[in-house]
C-alpha cells in the first residue's frame, strides 16, 4: 500500500517532530479493565507511520487521571468493560486537560456505555455527548467511511455509532459504542478477527489519529 501524504495544520501542544505522534492509555479507578488489550495502540501507530508520513512514536504507555503528567500526552485513549468512577478533582483535571488542547478517544469495549456517560457528565456538566453525522469530516479525512464506525467486535445486534463533545468547534472527545475498533488493533491472535476487520479496524483508527491533529 502507497503511504499517504498529509499536510496537518496542529496545536504545537499535538505535534512533537522528534519524538512523533503517540497514544497514552488513561488508567482510571472504579474497577473496569483500563488496561486490556495493550497491543493495540503499537500496532494502529505502526499502521500509521507504514501508510502516511506522519511520523510516531509506537510504543506502549499510560497515565494516571490523577497525575500531573496527564498533561504532557496529547492523545489519551480509554477503554474498558464495566464500571469507571471519576472524583471531583479527575474530573476537573481532566475538563483543563481538553479546554486546553488535549484530545480523548473512549472506545465501548462493551457494558461501558452507562459508566462513561454518567462520568463525563462530571468533566462536562453543561454538554452532552451528540452523535456525529456519517459526513463528519473525521470519517472521511484519511479513508472513507461512509457509516461512521466500523462494526469490528460484534456483542450484539445494535449498530455502531460514534458520539462526539465539543469544546465551541473543537472536538475534544470522540466515542464509539457497539463499534469496539480497538479490538481490532490487538494481536492478531488475541481476539481472532479477520485480516479485513483488522484492516477496517486500523485505517477507522488511523482516521481518528489524523482528525485529532486537526483539531
């Protein structure tokens, strides 16, 4: 596959030309798995350092949500099964944290939706999650995705859908429910997708790397 050329206008706080671009897990309290599946990220970075210029930094790390580290990782990914609790004080640390810059992805890794929804109420009291359009630019912006989000990991029969919140146009969270895309990063072995599903998986993926730099 020819790598793709991008030409990305970002925050400096995003784009750091020695050390590339990178994904930091967010570890929470509350008793969900934060930090299932660890392969994942290292191998959606690879994917995209092989297909575009953008040039990353694929390894593994995490943050705590309490820690005052949290503000020197540009791109936080959060997943999970169950249950997530934020205190008073994560939860304004974590609202600083996008007003000024920061981008969270959150992927459903299934019974996450009711716990998550509750939690970012208390980052973001006044907003809610809106579901974005399939013309979103964030669908489109590397390969095309005209459903929204793929369908990789299949719990049920709901439909995927991705959900957004705003910081005025900025969009500072991206959500996908019944979706699940982070499973298809993984190892192959580890949940046995398909070579088609990991591909859908990686380039959907690739898409939200892409779009965040934008942002």
């Amino acid at each position: 596959m020819y790598k793709i050329l991008l030409v990305i206008i970002a925050f400096p706080f995003f784009l750091n030309a020695q050390q590339g671009v990178s994904i930091t897990r967010l570890k929470y309290n509350g008793g969900g798995d934060w930090y299932n599946d660890p392969s994942a990220e290292v191998n959606l970075l690879k994917f995209v350092e092989t297909n575009t210029n953008i040039k990353v930094k694929a390894e593994y790390n995490f943050v705590n949500i309490s820690s005052d580290e949290l503000f020197a990782h540009p791109f936080l990914f959060m997943t999970g099964h169950g249950n997530v609790v934020f205190t008073n004080d994560e939860a304004s640390r974590l609202q600083k944290y996008l007003e000024n810059g920061g981008f969270l992805y959150i992927d459903d890794d299934y019974g996450f939706d009711k716990a998550i929804r509750r939690e970012m109420k208390k980052v973001f009291p006044d907003r809610e999650f809106v579901e974005l359009p399939f013309n979103y630019g964030l669908y489109n912006v590397l390969f095309n995705f005209h459903s929204g989000p793929p369908k990789t990991h299949k719990h049920d029969e709901n439909p995927p859908r991705g959900f957004g919140i705003f910081n005025e146009e900025r969009l500072v969270v991206f959500y996908t429910y019944e979706s699940n895309p982070s499973d298809g990063w993984a190892d192959p072995d580890v949940h046995k997708d398909t070579p088609e599903k990991r591909e859908e998986a990686l380039k959907f993926g690739a898409n939200i790397i892409v779009w965040s730099l934008t942002q």
